[in-house]
C-alpha cells in the first residue's frame, strides 16, 4: 500500500508527500510537466509520472488529490470507479496534525509568510516541529519537514471551504476579502466560513483587528494590530529599506525594538501575530526576536531574482489587488524614489472578472505596468475578460499590454538604477528569471552629461567639485560626456576639464550631444548656474537633472528670499536688512539709518553668490559705503547681516518624497568652533560633530531644515546651515549645488552620518532623484 498524489508538483501537494515520505511511507505521483519539484521528490524516494494516465494508479493505493483536480481527471475518474481510496489533500492534512498540537495560520492573504515565520521560530528554538508550507522556506529550502517536537504548523486554506476541516489547538486570522467567490458564491458565506474556523480552535486563536471583516465577526480569541484597541499592539513602527522594527505591547508588558527582516507594515502586521502564538505557547522572547532579525524569506514573497548594473530584480507571488498593493508599497518604501517597473500575470479568468474593479488602483506605487496574458490555470476563458481589458481598467499613467510571445522585449526597456518586479500566481516566476539572464547578457547604461565650470566668480570651485564627481561615478552604468561653461558662457565637450579657445556659444555638435543624454550633473555655483537658469534650460529639452528644479534654485540663491520663507514658518534668522541694487541708490540715506541700529561685527553679503564669494566684514562703521560698492560690483542685490558668533551647523538634505537630513555637522578649523567670519575665510573644514550637541538639539535642526527644504519646493540635495548660540537656531543660507569637491562638506557628511553613504552611492542617488522628479513632472503633464 502507498500514496498516489494526483498533481504531486503543487506546492500543498508536494508539501505532504514529503512529510509521507520522511515518515517512510510509499510515495508516487503524477503531474503535467517536469519541475524542479518533482527532481527535489524523486531523490527523496517518490515514483514520478508525467502525465495523467489510469494507468498510474494501483489498486492498492490511497488516492490523493486537490480542488485542482476535476472530476474529468483520467486518474481521479478511474480511482472512483474502481472504488479505490480517494482522500482529498485537506482529509490527509487532518489525520496527520492530529498527532501533534496544531498551530494553524489562516486569510485571504499572508498565510504563507505567516507560517513561514512561525516555523522559523520553532526551529530556532530548537521546538523541531513538523511543518507544512504553502511555499519554499529559504532556511531549510524546502516547504515541508518532519520533527520530533510536538507542534505542527500548517497553512489552512480557505479557498475551497477545506479548512473547516481542522480543529487546530491554536490559530492565526489574518484577514479577510472577497476571493475565491467561485466556491463561496457570496462574501457573507465566506465571512461564515471564517467565524465558523475560529470556532473550531480548540485554545486561542489571534486574529487582525486591522481588517474590517474580521472587526464584524464578534470573534473571541486574542485581537492584534495598530491599533490602541487591539490586545496585542505594534506601535513605533520604522520601514528601513527591506527591514522593519517595532516595539510589541501584550498583556501589561512592552517589548521594545523588535526587529524584522522584511519590508512592509503587512509584514509587521504577521510578525506581531506570530510574536504573540509564539510567547503563548511558551517560545522565549529571545529566541522570537532573533528568528524575525535573522528571517530569510519565502520563495516568491518578495524574492531576489538577483542584480546586474545595480538594477534589482524580484518575483512575487501576489496576484490579488490587496496583495499586490501591499507588496507595491512595501517595495516603495524600500527603495524610495528609485523607478518601479511592475511585470504582473492575472492568476486566472474567474479572479480576474470578479476583481476587475479592485485591480484599477492597485499598482499606484509602481512607476511602469505592463500587463502579460491571464494565466488560465485549466479555466476556459470568459467572453470580455482579458489583459486588454485590465490594461483599461487600471488607473495608472503609463499601463500597457505585452503579450506573453514579447514578454523577454522588457529588457530592452530596463535601466540601471532601476527596480523590476514579476508579479503572479501562474508561472511568470520562470518568465521573470528568462528576462533576468537576458539583460545580464546585455545589460544597458546611462548616458549622463557633467556640467562644470560657468560665468560665476565660483567657476574654479565647480572645476573641483566636478573634477571629484568624474572620479567616483560607477564607469559600470554610466557613460560620461563632460561639458564645459567657460567663464564667457560658451559650451564645450571637454576631455580633461581645460577649455580650448572657441567663438560659437553652443556648437551644433556640443548641443546634438547634450541632448542624447539620460541625465545631466549641472554643479554649477553661484549665479548663471545654480541660480536655476541651466535647471530651466534642461528642462526646456526634456533631459533630467540632478539637485533642485529651477525654481527652488532661484529661490535659495536668494539670501533674502529664503530668510523670509524661514521667519514667516516661525525660524530663527540673524537680524537682517535686505537692500536691492535700485532701491540702494534711491534710498540710501533710509538703509544707512536701519543699518546703523546693527552691532559690530556685521556682515555685507551679495545675495546670489556661495557662502565665500561677495563676503564683508564691517568692524568700523566708516567702512560701510565702501564695502556696500564692493559687493554691489558683484551682485544687483545683498543683505546686511548682523553677526552670530556661535557654533556653525550645516544639514545635508537628501531626497524627493523620501527626504532625509544627515545629522547635523559642524565645521571646525584647529579644533576651535567656527565664528561667523570664519567660514569665509577657510573653505578646509573637517567634518565633525560636537559633544555639547544633544541629539535632541541634533533633531530640531534636521526638522528645520528639511522643513525649509520642502517649503521652497526642493528636490534633489541641498546643504542648509545654521548658527547655534545659547542653545537656539539662526538660520543662515541654502546651497541648492554644495560643493562636492574632495574636501567638500555635503558628501563627508553623508560618509559620516548615521547611515552612510559612500561618495559613489550618493552620486547613484542624485541619479535616482533626477530620474524621479523627471517622472512626478511627466505626470503632472509638465
């Protein structure tokens, strides 16, 4: 006598044919095709047919087949007829949980993930439990496994009402939608279903207060979630990347930072669950806490196809709205602002008609969707139900069919820098690998412009900064043309950032390449250049560009302009007169007068010029008309500042719609704080930070920075300084293009903050942004 698996290359199928097998039962099974699964069963013992024939089937076995399998299938109908043993999978799953204490995990979403995570636990601490997974466990590579522990985790299925079957010792609910009406017919049927489920646990069961439907079943056991009324809650929630941390409330204690090692709010919202199971049934924090650290994933739960030219690939199995929704946003949180490219098969005609509505704003965090044929998994098609209709009904900008025979023509439009994702319950995860190995074969770059040099009195600076960029971008993504502004305004391609003599301004040739490229790095400082004239120029043809739009530009090279901005939202400013070139001559005596109320040492500073370029220093008020023309030679417009003498703070601020602020440095020069007149007279500081800056003082500057950042509409980078005395802030300039040059402060800082970013990963990032704000404008129809 033995087991005969109709279909045995399922993943719930395969699951207990290797736990029969490891409890050294006779195994065999047929399938339609050769699979990885089946090579990873024959080692183990099992007897492989491909195809479904009567044939396979011996009198003597025990029959097991899933919902999958019609009542038209050759080997089912010949077992039936002969009156040989038919066990559904479900009817197998119960009579082998019942010797041992059942943990199951039931929902419309999550129950892989959440079993996975569960088993985790178990083997981590050392509970060698008997498990079976509706997916690849990437610890143990495998979806099932025998222990000689007394707990037996199991995925409980709902789709087909088999899970009413089980009467598990304990539970987990983790939510519940309207899927798989073609069994339940009515979302009030499967809401009984799941009521009915919960019943059925034999001790407690933790079910989501998050969900709406769950919220209406009056269900006793134990509620988690977010949410102050739930019984066991996550609060402090931090997405970092791919990990997660939180701290955990249950039963009048609190845990605090636990760490998990998957992206997503939807994730924290299992690993809670799974956290308070496992503290119930006796498992030690300790050992809970490392398991989620050290969580290594399911295969296709956000699963790493692999990278080439820091172009990230992965296949997901998600192929419900909710599901990929959750999975969309959780990669948009991971990675930021990096461009998402969404590839997605529909998981059958049936799911696809009775959703049609829900899938519309479900991939709102992707940047590109292309949408491939429904795979059918053995349904007949429905008239009017199809990728082309789905393409129709989805609410996205860019939204597109591709047809499964052109599905390996989406190498053609990946980029570095870029994050794709192969979503789908049918077979698009070998799809997503066959594009994989064909752009590592050919793997495409960016063409990107560096712009140097300019008619600013800071056309040496830009030399150095660009000269330091060149250096560190990655040649493995990019091709570089480097194009020169000379002090005159004329453009050139320039090899090794010299200038050779030129009458045209901008030469056919000098265009035609500048606007080939992907990208451009205008670092340009001071006026004609960060001032947001090159950022309007760029945008003008369509290329994107690193560091803030030109309006944000223009904005912050105006020291008055942004000073307003500051004090009108309620920031410290040094006190300051601001005093254009025409009204200057009109009313002079009047600015005199204001100027003479200002205490020496006091500072004339031309308005649209870096922080070290149309500087003075009065310390004699005779000086004052003297110094006043000095400036006016440079700029149209300064302001008379009033000196603070006190600890300089600049914020380096990174981002679009992710916007970060490395924690605040102070320049130093031999060891002393800088006063205000030192940071124009010495450009070599070191990066630094000093004791005597809280961490809480370290936060209110960051917030103030970044909160200036946004109110001027910025994007991209800019470095923002302050003067910190007697414990307040005074905000000083914006740098919309700081210096990047080998010693500049805007990239030491980022090496040196709390997460560091390498010089070369900094400059990726500026790429990314670029990229992103192109994108937000496309969208905006600009």
């Amino acid at each position: 006598m033995g087991y005969h698996f109709i279909g045995i290359g399922g993943i719930g199928m395969s699951s207990l044919a290797k736990i029969l097998l490891i409890k050294k039962f006779k195994v065999k099974g047929s399938d339609n095709s050769s699979s990885a699964v089946l090579d990873t069963l024959k080692k183990k013992g099992a007897k492989i047919f491909i195809g479904h024939k009567k044939e396979n089937i011996l009198e003597d076995d025990i029959v097991v087949y899933s919902s999958a399998i019609t009542n038209e299938n050759e080997e089912l109908a010949f077992a039936k007829e002969k009156n040989i043993k038919v066990l559904h999978r479900s009817d197998l799953l119960n009579e082998l949980i019942k010797e041992q204490c059942s943990l199951a995990i039931c929902g419309t979403h999550g129950k892989t993930t959440t079993t996975s995570l569960l088993t985790q636990v178990l083997i981590d601490a050392n509970s060698k439990p008997t498990y079976s997974i509706g997916g690849i466990l990437n610890a143990t590579q495998t979806n099932a496994d025998v222990g000689s522990g007394k707990y037996f985790v199991l995925e409980a299925d709902e789709s087909d009402g088999s899970f009413l079957k089980y009467a598990p010792n304990y539970a987990i609910i983790t939510n519940v939608e309207e899927d798989h009406l073609d069994y339940w017919k009515s979302l009030e049927n499967l809401k009984k279903g799941f009521s009915d489920f919960a019943k059925n646990v034999k001790n407690n069961f933790f079910w989501c207060k998050e969900d709406k439907v769950l919220n209406q079943l009056n269900l006793k056991g134990t509620s988690y979630g977010f949410s102050k009324d739930a019984m066991l809650i996550a609060d402090n929630v931090r997405l970092n990347g791919f990990s997660s941390s939180f701290d955990v409330s249950f039963k009048g204690k609190v845990y605090k930072d636990i760490v998990l090692n998957l992206a997503g709010k939807h994730m924290v919202l299992n690993a809670l669950a799974v956290f308070g199971l496992a503290l119930e049934i006796g498992i030690k924090e300790e050992a809970i806490r490392y398991s989620l650290a050290c969580f290594r994933g399911v295969k296709r739960r956000m699963d790493k196809i692999g990278e080439c030219n820091k172009t990230c690939f992965y296949d997901d199995y998600a192929h419900h709205p909710t599901e990929i929704k959750a999975v969309l946003k959780a990669l948009r949180n991971a990675v930021n602002e990096k461009k998402i490219l969404a590839v997605f098969q529909p998981h059958r005609f049936t799911r696809t008609k009775d959703l049609l509505e829900e899938f519309a704003a479900a991939f709102k965090d992707a940047d590109h969707v292309l949408i491939t044929d429904i795979y059918s998994a053995g349904e007949s098609p429905i008239e009017n139900i199809s990728s082309k209709n789905l393409v129709q009904k989805i609410k996205h900008p860019k939204c597109s069919y591709l047809p499964r025979e052109d599905f390996l023509k989406i190498k053609s439009i990946i980029n570095p820098l870029e994050v794709v994702v192969f979503l789908g319950a049918g077979d698009i995860t070998k799809l997503g690998r066959d594009v994989f190995n064909a752009y590592q074969k050919k793997p495409s770059k960016i063409n990107l412009g560096l712009i140097f040099g300019g008619k600013s009195p800071e056309h040496e600076s830009s030399i150095s900064s660009s000269q330091s960029i060149y250096q560190n971008l990655d040649r493995s993504i990019y091709d570089i043309n480097v194009f020169g502004i000379t002090k005159e305004g004329k453009w050139q391609l320039c090899s090794d950032f010299s200038f050779k003599e030129q009458n045209e301004i901008f030469p056919t040739d000098v265009f035609k390449k500048l606007k080939d490229c992907d990208v451009c790095m205008p670092i340009l400082h001071g006026p004609c250049g960060e001032d947001g004239m090159v950022q309007g120029f760029l945008d003008t043809l369509n290329i994107a560009y690193s560091g803030p739009s030109y309006p944000a530009c223009s904005c912050g090279m105006n020291k008055a302009w942004v000073k307003y901005i500051a004090l009108n939202n309620g920031i410290n400013t040094a006190k300051f007169i601001d005093i254009p070139k025409i009204l200057w001559i009109e009313k002079k005596d009047e600015f005199l007068k204001k100027i003479e109320t200002f205490e020496c040492p006091f500072f004339i500073k031309a308005a649209h010029m870096g922080y070290n370029i149309g500087v003075e220093r009065v310390d004699d008020r005779r000086e004052i008309l003297t110094k006043m023309e000095k400036v006016f030679e440079l700029d149209d417009h300064l302001i008379v500042e009033e000196g603070v003498i006190g600890q300089e703070v600049h914020v380096a601020v990174l981002g679009n719609t992710n916007i970060e602020a490395a924690v605040s440095k102070e320049a130093m020069n031999s060891g002393e704080f800088d006063t205000h007149e030192k940071k124009y007279k010495d450009e070599h500081f070191q990066v630094q930070i000093p004791d005597s800056i809280s961490k809480e003082k370290i936060k209110e500057v960051q917030d103030m920075a970044v909160l200036l950042y946004k109110l001027m509409g910025s994007s991209g980078m800019s470095r923002i300084d302050f003067f910190l005395k007697d414990g307040k802030y005074y905000f000083s300039e914006i740098n919309p293009t700081p210096g990047f040059a080998s010693n500049g402060l805007y990239p030491g800082m980022w090496e040196k903050a709390d997460r560091k970013i390498a010089f070369s990963d900094l400059l990726d990032r500026l790429i990314i942004l670029a990229f992103h704000k192109k994108r937000q404008k496309a969208n905006l129809g600009l």
